[in-house]
C-alpha cells in the first residue's frame, strides 16, 4: 500500500509564484497581475501574495494556441448554420 502512495506523481499540482510564472509563459510581471485582474488567467491570492498551478498554467497556453484554418473554417460553418434566422411571416397584408 505504502508502494502505491509513492509511486503516484505528487508534482502534477506544483505551486508557483509569480516570477516562476513569469517564466513558464514568458510574459512580464505587469502583463501577469494584468491578466489576472481580467480573470484571463488562473490564479490564486493569498494575503498579498499570488500563487498559480503550473498544470493550469500549462493548459491555459495550451487552450491559446492557434487554431488551423480547417479547424476555423469548420468553427465559422457550423456558426453559420446555427445562427440562421428566417424572417417572420407577416399575417397583415397591404
């Protein structure tokens, strides 16, 4: 049992500060606490202090990574479609 509680990775949730996280996605402080304060970025506050999880960080550049154009034209069609709307039949005649 004891085997099993070692072998399972604990750094998947890795707690870092805002100078690792300033690493991690290559922006500068200012963009960061910019970020943040748009809720654009995941973060928790603690006292003064910022923390970020690393796998989230990870996955928010993950999720802003640029689509390929099939995936964009499919987007775009399937808004298309969605979004038809037929003009309401008038029951008033002139």
């Amino acid at each position: 049992m004891v085997a099993e509680l070692q072998s399972q990775p604990f750094d998947k949730y890795v707690l870092v500060v805002i100078e690792d996280t300033c690493h991690i996605i290559r922006k500068v402080k200012p963009t960061i606490y910019t970020l943040v304060r748009k809720e654009l970025l995941p973060a928790y506050k603690k006292g003064k202090k910022l923390y970020f999880y690393e796998d989230e960080l990870l996955a928010w550049i993950e999720n802003g990574r640029r689509k390929s154009a099939e995936q964009t034209y499919e987007e775009m069609l399937s808004n298309m479609q969605s979004g038809v709307r037929h003009k309401p039949k008038s029951s008033v005649k002139f």
